[in-house]
C-alpha cells in the first residue's frame, strides 16, 4: 500500500482503517453462518473420501482445505486418503492471525437418546497461543457453545477431548494445541498428538434437539505458525454405544465364586444379585468384580446391571447358575482281577438342575455319573451343572493280587507216562479251578503223564485267568529182570502155579506186568500150565522183561463100569478105574460116602464119584444106575415177559417108567405139582417124578427175567410263563424197544418240551408189554415283579420322578420306557404324564408298569401398567394379577434402578424396567418385567430472528418437542400466550409450555442486533504542536461531524474533542469521538509501520527533534514477551525483524522507551503494528 501523505501521518490513518476491516470481516460470518439441509439417518458416517461430505469452511484468514494431506508431520489421513485440514494440503505452515470454522451440516437428533460422537484429530500447533476446539449450536448457528470441556470425566465413550486447558487466540478456552516438533525463535513447543487420534463425547445436553450443528474452530497468531495445523477425519455422530451387561466367572471351590464384569463398552456404576437371598446383606454388591459363597446346593439367579456414561443401563442374567453339594464317589464294582479294568464307581451329590456334566479323570475321559472300565487307582470326578461350579469326589479302587504260581514237575522215564505235575497256585481269589490241555487233569495235580507240553488254564473265584506252560521231560533207565523160584501145576487144569522174579538197576519202585496174567507183583500165583512172560517197568518208565514155563500132570481120567438094577431094587452097582494124575488115587461117592473104587448094591440112581490123586487133584464122574424102563424128563419154559410180573411157566414131557408119575416142582420156596407149572417168578426149578414102579427123575430148569424198567428224568424249568420247560427220559432195563406216554402233557417221546410247570408222569411200554411209571416235577422261574413310586411336578416344571424297583426273573433287567427310550430304573426332570416300562430279565421274561405323573400348574402373572405422566417424575403404576401355584403368594418388585417395591400394585413409579418376583406356598417362582414409559421431555427449541438497527423487528418462534400434546405457553417479561413473537427489540425472553399433563419446561432465547453499526477514531493521542491528524471512521453513506462538516473525513490540526456520526446502507448510525493533546515535547513514536522494503514507513523508532536526544534506551516485545529488537541510539530503528533476522509476522508488539530529551527524563510506551 503507497500514501502519499506526509509519514507522521501514516500510522493514524492505518490503524483506523485495520480496526473497522477486522471487524466486519469477523462478525457477519459468525452471524450468517446457517444450515441448510437437516440430516435425519443415523449413525452418520463421513470419511471424507467421495467428497467433502457438504462441509463448510470460512472464518478470519481461512485455510482449511479437503484432500489427501502431504505435509511433514501429518501426511495421510486417519483412514481411507482424504480428510480436513488446516494450513492447506501441502503447506509448511498455516495462515498467522487466523480465526476460523469448519462446520457440519445440520442434525435433527429428535430420535437420538444417548448421541454420540466421535472424531479422528491430529494437531501440530504452536503450544499455548494456537490450537482448535468444536463448538455446537441449536439454532442453526445463531449462537455457538463450547462442546465439552478438558475437565470432563474420561471413560471410553469420553476421552482425547482435548490437551490443553487455555489457549490465548481461542479466547483461553480448552482445546486441541502443541506441536512434538522442536521450537524455534520462541515459538511455544507444548504436546502435539503425533498421530491421529480418537476423539469422542457423549452429548446428553443434545438429546432430542431437533437442528444442530457443529464447528470446528482453529484460531492462531500472529506468529510461530511454521507447523502443519489440524486435521479432522472420519466423523461419526449417533446413538452412543448402548452398555451391553455381561460377566464371567472363575470358581475357587464348589461354592464359592469370584465373578468379573465383561460388560461392554464402559459400564461406571454395578449392582450384582447373586438369587441367594439367604445369604442378607450379602446377596447384593456394586464391586465390578465381587466374590459370593452360596451356603445351600442348588440353581440361583446372578444377574449383573451396568449402567453407563449417558449410554443407559443394561442388565444380564445367568440363569440356573448351579451349585452342588455333598458329593460322594462310591463304588459300584470292585477290580476282579488284577491289571485289568472291571472296577467301576459312581457319584451322588446334591444340587439344583437336572442336566449335569460329569469328567472322571480317566483315558479317554468319562461323561456319565458312573465311571467303568476302570483298573486300580484313585480317580477323581468333577460333577458341574450347565453353569455354576464344578464339585470334586475322590474314590480308591483296589485290585487282587495278581495269580501266580509255582510248578513242581515229575519227568517221566523210559518214554512211559509216569511223569507229573503239581501246581502251587496264588493270588486272585479262592478257590481256584484247572483246565489242563491235554485233559490230563481237573485239579492242581497230574500224574501218570507222558513227556510232553502241557497247558494249565488257571480260573480264580472272580473268574480271572492264567495261563501256564510247563514241560513234562523224559528220563531214560537200566532194568534187568530173573526168574528166581518156578512153582509148576500140581494139576491138570490147575492154576496153582507161581513164579518170583528179581528186579535190578532202574528207579524204584518197580511195576510189573504179567502176561497173560499174574498180577503186579514181583511174584505171580494161581497160574495154569503155560508160557508167561513178565515185564517191569521202574518209576522212569523202563522196562524189562523175561518168558517161562509152567508144567502140569496128564489130566485125571475115569473109566465107569456100572452094573444096572432093576427098578425098585438095590442091586446095582459101579466101580471106576483111574489113569493120568500122581497116582495114589482115592475114591468117595455120593450118595453113600464110598471110599472104594467099586461100590455095590445100588439102587437105580445116579451116583457120583470123586477120584483125588496124591497132589489132591480131583475127578468126578457118575454113574447112573438104571431100573427097568426108568422114568426120562424133558423139560421147556418160559421166562417172566417183565420184571417180576409172575408170569413164567415149566413143562416137563416124561417118558419111560410105568405110568402114573408123581410130579412134584420145587423152587425153594413153593412146590408144584404137574406136568406145567405156571404163573411163576423167577427162579431154578426142581423137578422130582417117580413112576408106578417108584422108579424116579430129578432135573431141573431156571426160569429168569428181565431187569425191571429203570426210567431217569431230568427237568428244565419253566421260564416267564411262556410254557419252555422241559423233561428228558432216560430208560434201562425191560426189553427195548421202549413207547412213551407223557401225562398229562400228551408226549410221546423220551423228551417233552414247551411244558408249564406242573407236575408229569411218564408212562414207558417196553418191547414186552411192561409198564413203568415216573414222575417229573417242572419248576417255574420266579416272577418279575415290580413295584413303581413317582413324585408329581411342582411349578409347572419338569421335575417329576420315577422310581422303579424290580423283584424276581433273573437279575440284571433291562428297562425301555415310553416315552422316553430311557434304560434305568430311575428317572428325573419329568413331565406331567403317562409313563409305561417294559422289564426284560436275562430270559427274556418281560414285565409291564406304568405309572402317571400327575401335572401341576405353575404361577401365572399378567401385569399391566401406567405410564409416568411427565419425564422424570414417578407418577406410574403397575399391577399384577395373579393366578396359579398355591396360596399365599409373596410378592416382590425391583427395577433396573436398584428400587424394591412389593405387594400386587405399586405406584409412584419412574420410567423403567420393573421386574415381580413371585413366590408360592410351594415356593416355586416366577418372574415377569413390564416397562413403564414416560413422555420425552419437553423439549423448546427457540429460533430467533435477530433486531435491525434497533427497530424492534426480532421475532421468535417456538418448536415444541416430547411431553403430551396440546401445549399451553407463558412468555415473560411480554405476557403472551402464543407459541411465537413478532415484533421484539433485542434482549432475553423467556418462555414457559405446560402440556396436557400439566408437565412443565423453561427455556429462553437472547434477541440480538444485527448490522449494529460500531465504529472508532482510535485511541485518544497526544500530538506535537502543528501537527495534523486525519481521522476516517470507514466507508459509510453520510457522515456528520462535530462541526457539521459531512465529508468522510476530517483533518485535526488543534487539540479537542473531535466526534462523529455516520448511516450505513441499513440506515443504521453510529457515533465515534476522539480526544486529542498537543503536548509530546517534539518527540513521538507512530503507533504503527509497513516494513515491506517500499521506502515508506519501513521502520519504527522515534520521530521528531531527535538529535535533542540523549542516554536513550528502546526495548520492543513480542506478544510472548521476548524481546525482539533492542536499541541504544534514537537514529536505530527496528526494521521489524528479531535483532535483524527473520521478519516478524503481522502482529501488535510492546514496546518501551527511556530517553533524556533537552535535558528532561522522560519514559514512554506504547504498541506498535507491523502492517504487511
């Protein structure tokens, strides 16, 4: 800028000019700025990306630019490329003096509870004097509030919300400001972000508002601006993320847990309710992670509320939270056998629930109440409820000790099977049976074996086996066998003979073996004539072996020579003759004890001799002594046709003598005469017949029988009533083949089946005809009985029960139920209803039951409510009607704001989540929650139109929102009953609405000016004498000064108040004065300078008779206070550069000065501005 007014005059005319040019670039924008759309979708999203998301920038010396940033520090976006920054996208610094927005466009939050909002910033300012903060508004722009403050309480929905507490150029309010780079000239370093960070608020105050906006401001100085500014991306504004309740849980034992908050995002305030309410005092806590012990087993309510910062509260429930008690691991079956896994084992406990998980510490592990399969150890099982804590059992298995054995074996010799074989066994369980392979043996012990391999299969009492081999060896010997003593026959036909024989060498003692027979001694007896041989055989089984003879005399021999005698005579006679035997023969018949080789005067008969010779050998021979024409018996018979049926019979056909005969039978017992004897038992018969001539016959016949039917029966019994028994015939003796009769089942076989139980008699008819009789009882299995026991339901749940005790058939039983496919004999968590078992024994017997588990209605609530009739008042009610379960009922309330109520209707209620809690007689429970709603609040939102020049033609319009329709309005200080005000002069105004509930809210707007005219002539001053000021208060359509003159402006040339009055195109007036001294002692500084190197007015010091000065000192200051420019000499001027260096930006400076001036101290100060 070139003036060609003389220089003294300069700075007057500048400073004029500069004051009314800032201010009307300042203040219209701060007035003018308005929205002009209003966004109703949330959450709202801008990332900067497509565009500039139809943000606006202005403000004193704006910079703010859109677009990929490449400057040294903050040289990308926070996401995505693009984003809102100052100082341009590629600058090195930002403008100096700057005062500036960026605003969003317009929200209606009318439908927003909890708004939110979030940011990323990155900043890199000058510290102290330079930074940015955000501001809102609610009447689209007409005034402006400081969004948050640098003292707000941090959490997650509130943090990063500013660094810096006063910042000079923002009119020391908090904001975002510093830079990580070193500082330089005096620039003012502080703490940058380095990064973009995450900012973000909740905006309580915003809820419900219906247009508002948003700003960014940036605001710097003069200086120290060499930094890259600050950045905004990705902006979001919407429901604050609502607080989402939950927790975990960690259990220190079976009944005592440490629970931990998991709720999300950032809960401040805790209220726990363990459902114990046993435990007082101590079923609640507000500790964020708080421990509870439950003294009792069962399920149990825990549910955690969390309420948050302005997000609202949140509640979670872990239902049927589990708790066990008194568990006991018990066996069920012992280990039978060592190292193997027979064992098993089950646990019992008492808890709440019906579905549990079971883990027995076994490989794999076990998921059942009962552990099998299991070996000898100790095991632990952890029983847990589908949530809650797990309980722990210990239980020991032990084991037999394991079989062992010793073998004592025995080596056969000789290739014979004189080995053997002795068991020692142990261990196990006793008594022990044997299997030997080959079948040599059933017990511990066997001999009379071969060598060989032999296998021994050991079977204790629980069946546990071992197997063992052994090897029966074999030992060869040396036998030597003699006969040392023959003893021949002494007759022939005899068997007197004997023989000894000497064994040698082998192993003692010794077997012999006579052949063809002679027992097993070493000495034979009762031999006949003969070749023998004789085999020994010692304990090793060798053998040896030697033949011999034994002799015997010729055979005895008679010859008769009978003389007959006529029948009835005594004439008769017999002699015998001898040969062969050792003589010395001697003689003795019979009948008459003859001891003669002849006897004499015989009767007819037969006689009978017996010859004995000297070694006692004997002969017998008869002689039959006929009569005349004696009498012949021929006889037949017939044997007994069954075991003593009596049914034999005799004939005897005679001949010869003379007729008549006598017949006379004998038996013994009982004589018969006749020639046919019948109806006989079994016997010898004797026959006796003598004719007329006395002569007689004797013979005789034996009549014999069958052995008697012999009939052994073995049964089956009879199983599940099914008719399976059986009976099986075994039968000996009679006369095969054999018929059968079973009565009275009907059979004709030796086996009868599909038989009842009962009793049988079998009939059986041999070949003969004879009948044997036997009976049989068949038994029958026992019975399955049951008997069958239930609990009914309580509360409406499935908690019924079964049990089912079985007696009879044959154990273990198998259980099918319908329904349910279950195979126990105890069942739990049951509905209501008919349950039928099919029993099934190990044979297959089956049984019927069923059962009926009775119902029972649980509680029933229906509530109702009463909503709250203002916001924040508790003016709600809410009832429950109640039916079912078992009188009397207990009743309680809570809600979600830590309230308890009780009783079936309770009033005077807030707004929120109420939640009844019922119990019975039976004590079975229920809850039920039912919100109570309250009108939003009222809210005013008040759009004024600002006054013109004090014409009074502001006005305001209301925006009713929330509470209940129709609204009454009351306005103070003007009594008006309508909802908007014409015709208002600035000021403030309050307004009172009143909705159809009588709910009541304030609010109140402040009608400003607008185009209010302000002007200035500057400071009052002191000049020179002849020196002339020209004042000019700006750019307007009249003026008038104090003279009357209307030019634009005047000169002063004379002291006095000089004042004036201009119109500007509004037709608004405004009225300036000025004051001005003429008294400076010749010697003034200007009270400003352009050092742009013109020519003209480039520098700044004294100005006037300045060779009258003396001892002068000037010092000039930054805003900062550094001293910028020092002088000593009034001819030294600053050139507006620190100490002649780098330039000072466009700024006001401080300055000082102490000088004698024509022998007088004097000292002033003053500001001077640089103008660029």
């Amino acid at each position: 800028m070139k003036l060609t007014l003389p220089s003294i005059l300069r700075t007057y005319i500048f400073k004029s000019i500069i004051a009314v040019l800032v201010f009307f670039a300042i203040c219209p924008l701060q007035i003018h700025a308005q929205c002009s759309s209003t966004i109703n979708s949330f959450p709202y999203n801008e990332g900067f990306e497509s565009s500039n998301g139809g943000w606006t920038s202005g403000g004193t010396n704006s910079d703010w630019a859109w677009g990929i940033p490449i400057k040294s520090t903050i040289n990308k976006a926070a996401t995505g490329s693009k984003c809102w920054i100052t100082g341009g996208l590629n600058k090195v610094a930002y403008n100096s003096g700057q005062n500036s927005w960026l605003k969003t466009p317009c929200f209606n939050l009318s439908n927003i509870q909890h708004p939110y909002i979030k940011f990323y910033v990155f900043w890199d300012t000058e510290g102290q004097y330079d930074g940015a903060n955000i501001e809102y508004s609610i009447n689209n722009g007409t005034s402006w509030q400081l969004l948050g403050s640098l003292s707000d309480t941090k959490n997650c929905l509130n943090e990063n919300w500013y660094n810096a507490s006063s910042i000079k150029f923002l009119n020391d309010a908090n904001a975002w400001s510093g830079t990580n780079q070193s500082g330089s000239g005096g620039c003012v370093v502080g703490n940058g972000s380095g990064k973009w960070v995450l900012a973000q608020h909740t905006l309580p105050l915003l809820a419900g508002k219906t247009s508002v906006s948003f700003r960014f401001v940036f605001a710097s100085g003069s200086s120290c601006n060499s930094f890259d500014g600050f950045a905004i991306d990705d902006f979001t504004i919407g429901e604050a993320p609502s607080n989402d309740a939950s927790f975990t849980y960690s259990c220190v034992n079976n009944n005592t847990i440490n629970f931990t908050s998991t709720s999300t995002p950032c809960p401040v305030s805790y209220l726990w309710n363990f459902g114990d309410p046993s435990s007082g005092s101590s079923n609640t806590s507000t500790l964020p992670n708080p421990s509870h012990t439950y003294a009792l087993a069962g399920d149990y309510f825990v549910s955690l509320t969390v309420t948050g910062p302005d997000n609202g509260s949140s509640t979670y429930i872990e239902t049927n939270f589990e708790i066990i008690n008194s568990i006991t691991a018990k066996i069920l079956q012992p280990v039978l056998c060592n190292a193997d896994k027979t064992g098993a084992a089950y646990v019992s406990f008492s808890g709440g629930g019906s579905q549990f998980i079971y883990s027995w510490n076994t490989s794999p592990v076990q998921n059942t109440d009962t552990a099998r399969n299991l070996g000898a150890g100790n095991y632990i099982v952890t029983v847990s409820g589908l949530s809650g804590c797990a309980a722990n059992a210990n239980i020991t298995l032990t084991e037999p000790l394991p079989v062992s054995y010793t073998v004592v074996n025995s080596n056969a010799s000789c290739g014979s099977n004189n080995g053997s074989i002795t068991l020692d066994v142990s261990g196990g369980v006793f008594p022990y049976t044997y299997q030997w392979s080959p079948n040599v043996s059933t017990s511990n012990i066997a001999d009379h074996l071969f060598a060989g391999d032999y296998t021994i299969l050991v079977t204790d009492n629980n069946n546990c086996q071992k197997t063992i081999n052994t090897t029966v060896a074999n030992n060869p010997g040396t036998l030597a066998i003699t006969v040392t003593n023959l003893s021949n026959i002494t007759c022939a036909g005899g068997n007197n003979g004997s023989a000894t024989v000497n064994v040698t060498g082998g192993t003692t003692p010794y077997i012999y073996d006579w052949l063809p027979f002679g027992g097993a001694g070493n000495t034979a007896s009762s031999l006949v004539a003969g070749n023998y041989k004789v085999i020994a055989t010692d304990q090793t089984g060798c053998k040896d072996s030697t033949q011999f003879t034994l002799t015997e005399p010729l055979p005895l021999q008679t010859n008769l020579n009978i003389q007959n005698t006529p029948c009835g005579t005594n004439q008769g006679s017999a002699s015998v003759s001898v040969s062969g035997g050792t003589g010395n023969y001697q003689y003795l018949w019979t009948p008459g004890n003859f001891t003669t080789p002849t006897i004499n005067n015989l009767v007819a008969g037969k006689y009978i001799v017996l010859v004995t010779d000297a070694n006692g050998c004997t002969k017998i021979d008869s002689a039959i002594v006929s009569g005349t024409s004696g009498v012949s018996i021929q006889l037949s018979k017939t044997d007994l046709s069954c075991f003593e049926n009596n049914t034999g019979a005799a004939q005897a056909v005679i001949t010869g003598g003379v007729q008549p005969y006598t017949i006379q039978w004998s038996n013994g017992v009982s004589t018969f005469s006749g020639n046919n004897i019948t109806n006989l038992p079994a016997g010898k018969y004797i026959i006796q017949v003598q004719d007329a001539s006395i002569c007689s016959a004797i013979d005789s016949i034996s009549i014999i029988q069958p052995a008697a039917i012999n009939i052994g029966i073995t049964t089956t019994p009879e199983t599940c009533n099914k008719g399976n028994g059986s009976a099986i015939a075994t039968v000996g003796g009679g006369t095969a083949p054999y018929s059968y009769s079973w009565s009275p089942s009907g059979g004709k076989n030796a086996t009868e089946l599909n038989l009842s139980a009962g009793n049988y008699t079998l009939t059986v008819l041999d070949g003969n005809g004879c009948v044997s009789n036997s009976n049989a009882i068949v038994t029958a299995s026992a019975t399955i009985t049951s008997t069958i026991t239930g609990t009914a339901t309580s509360c409406g749940n499935n908690n019924g029960t079964i049990q089912l005790d079985v007696q009879g058939g044959l154990a273990p039983y198998q259980y099918q139920w319908t329904p349910g496919n279950v195979n126990s004999n105890t069942l739990t968590a049951l509905a209501a209803g008919k349950y039928i078992v099919l029993i099934t024994d190990q044979n297959g017997c089956t049984k019927n039951d069923s059962i009926d588990i009775a119902p029972s209605q649980g509680i029933t609530v229906q509530l109702s409510a009463t909503d709250a009739l203002c916001a924040a008042t508790k003016t709600g009610t809410a009832n429950a009607v109640i039916s079912g379960g078992n009188l009397p009922y207990l009743v309680n309330w809570d809600n979600n704001l830590g309230e308890n109520f009780s009783g079936n209707t309770i009033t005077n209620l807030s707004a929120g989540i109420y939640t009844i809690h019922i119990n019975d007689a039976d004590n079975c429970t229920v809850q039920q929650s039912i919100t109570i709603n309250e009108p939003l609040p009222i809210g005013i939102n008040l759009i004024s139109t600002a006054e013109n020049c004090d014409a009074q033609d502001g006005s305001i319009i209301s925006n009713i929102t929330g509470g209940t329709q129709p609204y009454q309005y009351q306005w103070l200080p003007i009594n008006s009953n309508s909802p908007n005000l014409n015709n208002l002069a600035a000021g403030t105004y309050q307004l009172t609405v009143n909705d159809a509930n009588n709910c009541m809210a304030n609010a109140s707007e402040t009608i400003s000016k607008t185009n209010t005219l302000s002007i200035t002539l500057g400071n009052d001053t002191t000049i020179c004498s002849g020196d002339i000021i020209h004042l000019y208060p700006g750019s307007f359509i009249s003026y008038l000064w104090q003279d009357n003159s209307i030019s634009p402006s005047f000169s002063a040339i004379t002291e006095g108040l000089y004042t004036v009055n201009v119109t500007d195109q509004n037709g608004c007036t405004a009225n300036a004065s000025i004051n001005i001294v003429a008294d400076c002692g010749d010697i003034y500084f200007p009270s400003g300078f352009t050092p742009n190197h013109d020519g003209l007015n480039d520098n700044f010091g004294p100005i006037g008779n300045i060779n009258a000065i003396s001892n002068y000192e000037m010092n000039v200051y930054n805003r900062f206070g550094k001293l910028v420019f020092q002088s000593k000499t009034p001819g030294t001027k600053w050139d507006g550069t620190v100490f002649g260096k780098e330039p000072q930006s466009a700024a006001t400076y401080v300055w000082f000065a102490k000088f004698v001036f024509k022998g007088t101290n004097y000292t002033r100060k003053g500001t001077i501005t640089i103008l660029r």
